[in-house]
C-alpha cells in the first residue's frame, strides 16, 4: 500500500438514500485512498429484534446480548446490513468486499460481563486479511461481529461498531480513523462543541461523564486507535458530501461546526 489507510466507522443512523458517504467513499477509492470501513446498524437489529418480540436494552452505548438477541444481531450486521452496503458501493462503481470480525480471525474478543451477555471485548486483531484486500484494490467493509471462547466453546461475540474501528485503526496504523455520526461532534456539559481535544482531555471527559451514550465508546475507541493513528475525526455524516471534503479539508474551512478532532499529546 503506497498510502496510509484510512477507517471510516459509519452507523445506520447516518445511512439513507439521501446520504453521500458511499458515494464519497467511491470517490475516495478512486482517487487511491485505501479505505476500511466499518458499519453499525443498531436501528436495523432493532427493528428485527422488535418484529421477533425479543426485548433490547443497553447499557452505556451497548447492547445487552443475549442468546437470542445474538442470533438476531449476526444475521442482520453480518448479512444484511453488510450485503446491501457492499452491493451499493458496487453499484457506484466502486470495488468492496464484505465480512465480519470473524473472517480471516480478524477480531478475537472475550465476553465482556455476564450481565452483557455475549457482548465482547475485543482482544487481538489480525489485520492480515485486510491489507491482502486492500492490496488488491478493494475496500472491507467489516460488520462488527466477533468470535471468542465462551465457557471452553469458541462462539460469536457482539461488538461495538466504534470499539471495532478504534482497534482496527490501532492494528494498521492508519493515517486517520473518521466516525460519522448523527451530530456534529462532541458536546461538553453546556451543549457546545469541543472543536479539539487531545488524548488526556478525551480521558477527562469520560471521567467526569461529560461523555454520554453513544460517544463513550466512540472516545474510548478513538484512545485506542491514536496508539498509532495520527489523528481521529467525529463528524456529521448526515450533512452533504461529510466524508469527502473532511478528507481533502474543505470541511474545516467551509462548514460552521468543523467536527471533533482527537489528537495524541
């Protein structure tokens, strides 16, 4: 790879037909930017978990995963959610192969606490699988389903999407890990953006619970990933053409909100 990679983590809240990302994605690719994405897709489970009558709780951004829920949230991140974001950045013309936290041992996880369920924490990475991809020209798009050893049997394990890209962007040394959310960045106690932060104030955040929901393990991942990773970046992916213009550095100059960017010290 001539280049550094970039991994971008998108959720489904930031997918629709009115979105721009995998377009910005096929355009990126095109230009040579090696790209690793990984995918969410908690409305979707959601949603398939409510059609079965199967309850759904979290806990600190993450889903509490049972037997049942498991099944469920396997078959809709690694199947279907997976598939249709594979086939629609190859119907724009780009170049994806789909997979799981499974394939090729890429994420090894061990279960979290019993009172999660089989939620895992991500343990070892091996990225070997997705520098062949992506030597060969295409982008991974990861779902971010584990396996581990669960009471001496090795299982599949839930991931969080957000904890899955801060360790695959730690295990690459990619240039930068890119989160797109639905909001405009983190938020301090008062309700206004933090533009900047380094790694010490991320780590304050989290301390003082200024950090909440969803943007605990979106932080917590991007401490993982600036281990090596030259800087992390949360944005709204909502907004037109995000990915892109951040990418080349229109967007800081451009839009009023800029994003969050975290930096190491």
């Amino acid at each position: 790879m001539q280049r550094k990679v970039i991994v971008v983590k998108i959720g489904g809240s930031t997918l629709g037909n009115h979105d721009t990302t995998l377009e910005d994605l096929v355009d990126l690719q095109k230009q040579g930017e090696p790209l690793v994405v990984v995918h969410g897709g908690a409305k979707v489970t959601t949603e398939w978990l409510a059609r079965l009558g199967i309850p759904t709780s979290f806990v600190n951004g993450l889903r509490v995963t049972d037997a049942e829920s498991l099944k469920v949230v396997a078959a809709a991140l690694g199947g279907l959610v997976n598939k249709e974001l594979v086939v629609a950045i190859q119907a724009l013309g780009g170049k994806a192969v789909g997979l799981s936290g499974c394939d090729g041992n890429l994420l090894w996880a061990s279960v979290r606490s019993p009172e999660m369920g089989y939620v895992g924490d991500i343990v070892a990475v091996d990225p070997t699988l997705l520098k062949l991809l992506l030597n060969a020209g295409y982008m991974p798009v990861v779902a971010p389903i584990s396996f581990g050893s669960v009471e001496g049997k090795v299982m599949l394990l839930n991931v969080n999407g957000d904890t899955a890209a801060g360790e695959i962007a730690a295990a690459l040394a990619a240039e930068k890990l890119m989160f797109l959310t639905d909001v405009d960045g983190i938020h301090d106690g008062s309700e206004q953006i933090v533009h900047m932060l380094n790694m010490t104030e991320a780590k304050d955040m989290l301390a003082s619970g200024a950090a909440s929901g969803g943007m605990i393990p979106k932080i917590e991942a991007s401490l993982r990933a600036l281990t090596t990773t030259k800087v992390v970046r949360i944005i709204n992916g909502r907004t037109a053409h995000a990915l892109r213009d951040d990418i080349s550095g229109k967007a800081r100059q451009m839009t009023k909100s800029g994003g969050t960017t975290i930096v190491a010290e």
